[in-house]
C-alpha cells in the first residue's frame, strides 16, 4: 500500500495539474489495517464507546465489514462527541472526538490526500506537515528577517479558522486534484457529521472539527490557495537588484580609495605608518554603518511563513507597502476563501519593536558592536541579529493559569510567590511530582531555542519547584522544612516507589535549560498542557488494599459515583477530591457513604 501512494504522490509531483479520477480503491483492508496498528489505544472513544481493543478481537470481521460499507456507498460517520477542553486564557476551546470506526477511515483519508497534494505545498508553511514543525518556522523566520534586513513585520492570524472554513470552497479545492466522486462524496459525509453535545444532535453547516484526523491536511490544502496568492504577489511587489549604497559607506569608501591611492607613492616611513592608522580608522568608522540603504525606495522585498492559521509576512520597503499588503490579503482570504483577517491580532509591527509569533518575542537587534571574521575583516556582528526570547509575561501567565503563583503588590512592586497546588493534594508522591515534571519539560521543550532560555526558565523552575514542596506539605499538613528533609537526598528531590521489579527512584528535573537549536521532532509542537490523572495503578492499589479513600478505613468498600463531573461544585471534601482527579467514582467505606448522601460528611 505504502508503494501505490508513494506512486500518487510522484505522479501528482511530476504533473501538477494532473485529476485522479480513482483513488478511493486505495482504502482497502490491507490500508484500513495498516491503520488500525498504528492507532492509539490511550485515546477517547467515540459515541459508539468502542476502544481499539475491542475493535481488534474481531479486527477482519470488522474491516470486511467496514470496506463493503465503503463500497456499495451505505458507510456513514457517527456524530462525534464534543467536549470542552481548557486554554490558557481561562477559556475552552472543542475538541470533537470520533468512533473508531471513523478514526481509521479518517487516517485512511489522509494518507491518500497527504500523497496527491504535499507535493505541491508552500515550502514556507510548517504547520500539521511530515518533519515540519514550530520550530522550523521561526528557523525560517530568522532567515527572513536576519538575512533581508526586514524592516517591517506582518502577524497575522484568521478568526476563527477551523471553524469558519467554507464546506463548497473547500470541496471546489479539492475537485482541482481529485475527480473520484465517491471519495469526494466520503469527505463530505465527514464535513456534515454534525456533533453531539449534552445528549444534543448539532449539524455542521461549515468549519471542519478539532480533533479530526483529516481536518489538518484540509485546512493545508484549503490555505494553500493562499500560499499561492501570496507568491504570486511576491514576484509583483519584489523589485531591484540590490540596495543602493548609504551616504555614508559612500563616503568612507571614497577616503579609503584616496589613501590607498597615496599609499602607492607614499615612500616616507613615519608618513606610511600615519596613512595605514587612517586607513585602520576609516576601516573601524565603516563598519559602523550598513553598507546598503535601509530606506532605498527602489528596492523591495516580500518574505512569507506560514504555521497553520498563524502567518507572518516579513516586508523591506515602507509602512504603506506593509498596510497596503495586509489590505490585499484581508481582501483575497474574504473574496475567495470565505475567511476574515482577524483585527486584535493582525498587526504591523516595525522590526525596531518586539513582535509576537508563536508564542515568541522577537526584536532585532541594533548594535554597532564589531569583531574580526575569518579573514581578519571587521563585521557588525550583531547588527540587525534576530533575537527570541520568551517574555516574563507569558512565564507568568502560564504559572497564574497552572495555579502554581500567586501575585503581591509590595511597595508599588509585584512579587512572584509560588503556591500550593490544591487540586494535587489528594494524588499519591509519583503523580505529584510527574505532573511538575511534564510541566516543566514541556516548557522548556517549547522555548528551548530561545535567546533568554536559560535565564527566564530558571525563574520559571524556581516558582514550579516550590510549589511542588508546599503542594507535598499540604498533602501531608506540614512545613516545607519538613518535606525535603524527608525527599532530598544527595542534594536531589526524590520519590521512590514500588513496580514489579522493585523500588524505583523518580527525581524532580534538574537538566537545566541549556539554549538548543531548532528541533525538527513533532514534540515541540505541543504546547504543556497536562492533563491530571488519578493514576489506575495507584486506585486499583487502595481497592486491593480495601482502604477507602476519604478516612483510610479498611472496611468493605463501596463506588460512589456521579453521573457529571460538572455537577460537582467543590463545597464538600469527597466532591473535592473527585474533581481534583477527574474521576466520577470513588471507593469509600460504607459508613463514608452513608454520610455522603446524608449530607454529614465533613
């Protein structure tokens, strides 16, 4: 199978213009179960609440059963579920999460789109693409800027994007590549699934789902358009060869030929010497000054980067060229793609300014700051050098939203104070300390390639690593002192634990934040965003153990659950402890239970 696509994807890479008016045989058996063994178990399931490993005890029944669906036209998508997961802002965003059924026929679907269209993507846009990720695109963005002299940045950003995308737009795009009606006729049916929301069927008039396995291959294949837009628009608005001369690299550059022209008839030895400390000064003056005109009217450049719905379009030229490009962008994405430029976070920034992308701060640096290339010639080294940094604002509203800090005002300044982790308290050491650990490896991950890495990241740890010892005192109702006479050793913080080989050690990270360069492993692109698990190890022990979770009786237990997490608001301790582990069971004893549901529970 892997060899028919690879023949696709040449074929559509030697023919650009090509229709394939059959490749929906492709999603066969041999494909769908390809499929099926590299699909994650771990993941939700869908409505129709099948996991993988139940799909796989009867696995060719049911893709037999699957395919011939497939081909007499009779398959259609379940709705998916729809939850809410939480940002950074204190908002949610939907996440839509699918049968399995559906899971397999989606990556089936974006194997073979990946194949007829990657070929001709942007080689700028980085976003949902093989060895592609955040990383590459700022990599490309330093290039940008660094290398043109840039002085002006476009950041752009789509409202709304995965849920404003035109269904007829995009199956219109799609028809340009691909004339096979029945696979065209498969996508659609996923595009108007409709979704289940608090037991509430809801139909999709347009947009394609968050969560979806085919939705980040169609929203490349749907701002492609603008790729191409903008190339074209490049190769209108570039002009000239190359910068004028400055005055004042002009000017140097006349007194030098006039002493080398001395130099040559020069035969007086204290007179020589005096020339060549001129030529030196001369040297030293002129690479005080960009050698080009910074401002030069006729000469213009355009560079483009792209990570999913985020771009940004780096301009040399004036303010009105930058205006006058967002204008004609705003108006192609409205005319043609059914999309709006959204105005809070689309701005025109000069390169002198911090700009933000992808969660990075960017300024150029403007320093006359001069050392000796390989051939002994002074250089402005850092002149115009890019430099990333993560800023303390975003340090410290990650660390407000994980609830790890807290902010006093003392004499007009703020001071940083680390916090408990309430919602903690009630997991066992080892999911404490991991859920501290992912934090902050996924952090570091994501602005490891910044210029302040080491510095800002050690602030961070700072705050993280105390709130995990007051999160451990809370737990055990006692001073900080105490916990890390009781973990530290050898100057480590650690917790051992039991596993079928014995005792293990887990230590709190203690790598450093060492600056790196550009990763091109997918891993960065995921922003920390840990998710609390009560650990089934750890639940299944204490029900081994018959030990109720509220008092640690060890009497017959019995599972209180609720129907809704949501409806548990927090003012008793079990709903507490329920909430902090997102479970909607616990095991309690029976005198706890009769107590929960009298109401006399403390």
């Amino acid at each position: 199978m892997t060899t028919k696509l690879e023949r696709i994807s040449e074929l559509s890479k030697q023919h650009p213009e090509m229709k394939f008016n059959s490749i929906g045989h492709l999603i066969n058996i041999e494909m769908l179960k390809e499929c099926h063994y590299k699909m994650d178990g771990r993941k939700a399931v869908g409505i129709d609440g099948i996991s993988k490993e139940e799909y796989n005890s009867n696995l060719d029944n049911n893709l037999k059963q699957l395919v011939e669906k497939l081909k007499n036209k009779s398959y259609r998508p379940k709705p998916a579920r729809k939850v809410e997961i939480p940002k950074e802002n204190g908002k949610t965003r939907p996440l839509s999460i699918y049968s399995y059924e559906d899971k397999l026929v989606q990556e089936a679907l974006r194997k073979v789109l990946e194949s007829v269209f990657e070929p001709h993507f942007y080689s700028n846009m980085c976003g949902f693409r093989p060895n592609r990720n955040c990383h590459g695109a700022i990599r490309k963005l330093n290039d940008m800027i660094e290398g043109h002299k840039t002085n002006y940045i476009l950041d752009a950003d789509i409202k709304g994007f995965f849920d404003n995308i035109n269904h007829d737009v995009l199956i219109n795009i799609l028809l340009e590549r691909i004339a096979d009606e029945r696979f065209i006729r498969l996508i659609r049916k996923f595009m108007k699934a409709g979704y289940i929301e608090d037991w509430q069927f809801h139909n999709t008039y347009s947009g394609t789902p968050q969560g979806g396995i085919i939705s980040p291959i169609l929203a490349n294949i749907y701002l492609d358009k603008l790729d191409k837009y903008i190339k074209e628009y490049t190769a209108k608005f570039d002009k000239g060869k190359k910068r004028k001369f400055s005055r004042e690299s002009m000017d140097f550059g006349n007194a030098r030929k006039r002493i080398v022209r001395r130099l040559k008839f020069v035969k007086d030895e204290r007179q020589r010497t005096k020339l060549i400390l001129e030529l030196k000064a001369i040297e030293q003056g002129r690479a005080k000054y960009p050698n080009g005109e910074e401002m030069d009217a006729d000469y213009r450049r355009m560079k483009y980067a792209r990570y999913a719905d985020d771009f940004l379009v780096g301009i040399i030229g004036s303010k009105q060229d930058a205006q006058q490009i967002k204008e004609d962008i705003k108006n192609f994405l409205a005319d043609r793609l059914a999309l709006e430029l959204s105005d809070e976070k689309t701005l025109v920034t000069h390169t002198e300014r911090p700009a933000k992308f992808l969660g990075y701060e960017i300024t150029v640096r403007k320093s006359n700051d001069q050392r000796r290339d390989k051939r002994g010639r002074l250089r402005r080294t850092y002149g115009k050098r890019v430099c990333l940094n993560v800023s303390t604002e975003t340090v410290r509203k990650k660390l407000f939203d994980w609830g790890v800090l807290e902010l006093t005002n003392r004499n007009g300044k703020e001071i940083w104070k680390p916090k408990c982790k309430s919602g903690l308290i009630f997991n066992d050491d080892l999911e404490i300390l991991d859920s501290y650990n992912r934090e902050i490896v996924g952090f570091y991950n994501y602005y490891s390639i910044a210029n302040n890495c080491a510095h800002a990241l050690n602030n961070f740890k700072y705050i993280m690593e105390y709130s995990m010892y007051k999160t451990f005192a809370g737990k055990y109702k006692c001073r900080t002192r105490k916990v890390n006479k009781k973990y530290r050793k050898n100057g480590r913080f650690i917790v051992t634990h039991m596993t079928k080989t014995g005792v293990k050690e887990r230590y709190f990270y203690d790598g450093g934040f060492k600056r790196k360069k550009p990763t091109y492993k997918s891993e960065c692109d995921i922003m920390p965003r840990t998710i609390y698990t009560a650990g089934r190890t750890s639940l299944v022990e204490r029900l081994k153990a018959r030990e109720c979770e509220l008092c640690g009786a060890t009497d017959d237990l019995v599972m209180h659950h609720v129907r809704k997490l949501k409806n548990l608001q927090g003012k008793e301790s079990w709903e507490r402890h329920m909430i902090a582990r997102k479970r909607k069971t616990i095991a309690v004893c029976r005198s706890c239970h009769k107590k929960i549901h009298d109401g006399k529970i403390d």
